[in-house]
C-alpha cells in the first residue's frame, strides 16, 4: 500500500496528527508513506521513522508546487490523505497523483475541499482535533488505534533546554497562540504576570517564558507588568529545544496552541487556558480535566447563546472572550497540579 499525506501546518494541527500516523504505522507496516509538510512543522517531526518527509515551503507559491510535483514525478499512491481543509492544501494535492482522494466528510470539509477528492471519512459527531486525523485511519481499516506521539527529542535540544533553565525548578509559559483573523485566544498580560509571581512566591518556581520573535511586545508587557524575574526564552528556542524546555517542566500554561499539545503529547501537565475555542473539539487531549474552561461563559455573554444552541465547535469571536478567565481560577489548577502530580512540592 502507497499513501500520501498532506497535513502541512500548523504546529498544534501536526502534533494531533502524530497519533493517526502512528496508528497507520501500526496497523499497515509494510506501506510506504510519504508525508507532505512545510519546514517549520517538519522540524517538530524530525527524527520520526516510518515516512517520507517531503518539504513544502508556502512561500514558494506556485514554483514550490511544480517542484513538489518533480519530486513526486512517476508515483502514483493508493491513497492520498487530505487531512488539511484549506483551499492551499487542496490546490497542492492536484500534483499528487492517487487513485483514492480521501478528505473530510461534508460537515467537517472546508474551502471547498469536496470539489478535489473522490472519496470523505465517515462522519464524526462532536469529534476532537486529534480524532479527526484518526477518522483518516479508520477509514484505511486500521483497528489498533492506541494513541501515541513519539517526539524525538535530540541530545542537542537537551543541551539547549538545559543551559536556559540552569537547573531550576520552572515551568513553561507560552502565553500567545498565533493569531489569526477575528480568532482572539489570547489570555491577559496582567494575568499571565499574576502567575509568574505566584508560582515563584508560592512554590519556589522559575516561570521560562517562551514564544516566537515576533511574541515580543506581549511578553515584554508580561515581564513589565511581573514582580518577580521570569526566564526569558522567546524568539532563542528551536522547535526540539521548546520540547526538551516542556518536556522538564513541572507544568506548562498556554491558551489554545501548539504549547499545550506538545505537553500532552510529552506527559507534561499543560494548563491550557479556553475561552474562545470549544474545548470539546481543542483541548489537550490526555489531560482535559487541567483545562481552565469559561467556554461556556464567553459564548453566553458575547453570543447570548449555550453550547447546545450553537454548532460543534463555534468560536467566540469577541476580543474580550478570554477576560472570562480570572487569574484564581489558573492559580487553583496550578495548585490542583502541584497537589496531584508532584504531591504540592515547596
């Protein structure tokens, strides 16, 4: 069996791929997969055995896509897995030759996936981001669908991890998820602030705060606004060195982004703060109950609405939907942490 997979972005969308490429390793170990991916997510998976990789960049536009297809020139797959909705996948399998396109099922499916495959994945009331990815795998026949990740964590990045944290006790913030238009995830500055200092008074812990370069202006406001002195790792972290930084944490705080599910996937405990998003369909998926949800609360006072009322997986399009978050409710899931998982160490 030849299958190809286009799943190119994001970070947290790869990182919930990873248990449906695994699942496909599993239960077919004789086919040849190949995984078509942008640079930045492949550095996420790097190391991972079992495919493939071949790198498409989105900013090589078309000229990256009529090399995509030399690359590819004479294979012809099985199945090609179209497990990226956006109308930029979609325009790049048409230089994948398959004789089975498979992609979303209609309530799932957008920007207009449907006109570019020949068959969908059966439908999935209510399903998370990580049962989507699986949905392809069911659709093949696999039947051991036990989830797991396998981020490989280079020596190097062990390296890097270790000469920022110096050996202390810490833990991750990741306070920005990567915004786009009217998707407002973002927590509050003042409150990101509010648990440096209490975890550094209450616990003993370095708070690392970590983030893209262009995070700058956000983080700098959080260290402003903060009491005591955080870890500054934003814009230095390779994608490896941020897991190896999360995979020693005591626990990791991030809104609804890739962060919090590498966490999961690495068994940190990640305190993933939701408001905007349907925690339903986004949050971490190994630890639900550490979620701090005011999904609820936003939808009923932006939207006037309840979660029955609307659609799977509505978003809260408001940019004050995260002020439902109160910064007692995040320090009580810290504690709730600290108490279960490493029995309130001081």
């Amino acid at each position: 069996m030849k299958i190809c997979i286009i799943r190119l972005s994001a970070l947290g969308d790869v990182c919930l791929f990873l248990p449906a490429f695994h699942i496909l390793r599993r239960n077919f170990p004789r086919a040849e997969i190949v995984w078509i991916i942008s640079p930045l997510e492949y550095e996420l998976v790097r190391g991972l055995e079992g495919a493939e990789f071949v790198i498409y960049d989105k900013t090589s536009g078309l000229s990256g896509a009529f090399e995509l297809g030399r690359t590819l020139l004479g294979r012809r797959f099985d199945y090609l897995l179209m497990a990226q909705e956006s109308l930029r996948a979609s325009a790049l399998s048409l230089f994948v030759k398959a004789d089975v396109r498979l992609g979303y099922d209609r309530a799932r499916s957008k920007d207009f996936q449907r006109f570019f495959t020949n068959q969908t994945i059966a439908p999935h009331e209510c399903a998370h981001l990580i049962e989507n990815g699986i949905d392809f795998a069911r659709a093949l026949g696999a039947t051991d669908l036990a989830i797991e990740y396998k981020l490989t964590i280079p020596d190097e990045a062990k390296a890097e991890a270790d000469a920022i944290t110096n050996g202390v006790r810490y833990c991750v913030i990741s306070p920005v998820a990567n915004q786009v238009r009217r998707n407002w995830r973002n927590w509050t500055a003042a409150g990101y602030a509010a648990v440096i200092d209490f975890v550094r008074e209450r616990y003993g812990v370095v708070a690392v705060l970590s983030g893209a370069k262009a995070d700058r202006v956000f983080t700098d406001e959080i260290k402003r606004l903060a009491k005591t002195e955080p870890i500054d790792a934003v814009g230095i972290t390779t994608i490896k060195g941020l897991l190896a930084l999360i995979k020693n944490a005591l626990f990791v705080v991030a809104p609804d982004s890739g962060p919090g599910h590498f966490a999961a996937a690495l068994g940190t405990p990640a305190i993933a703060l939701i408001a905007a998003a349907d925690p339903r369909r986004a949050a971490p998926f190994q630890r639900p109950s550490y979620t701090v949800d005011r999904y609820e609360q936003a939808l009923k006072r932006f939207c006037g609405k309840t979660p029955s009322e609307v659609k799977f997986g509505t978003r809260v399009r408001d940019p004050l939907a995260m002020s439902e978050i109160g910064i007692e409710a995040v320090t009580e899931m810290i504690e709730k942490v600290m108490k279960e998982r490493y029995d309130n160490i001081s």
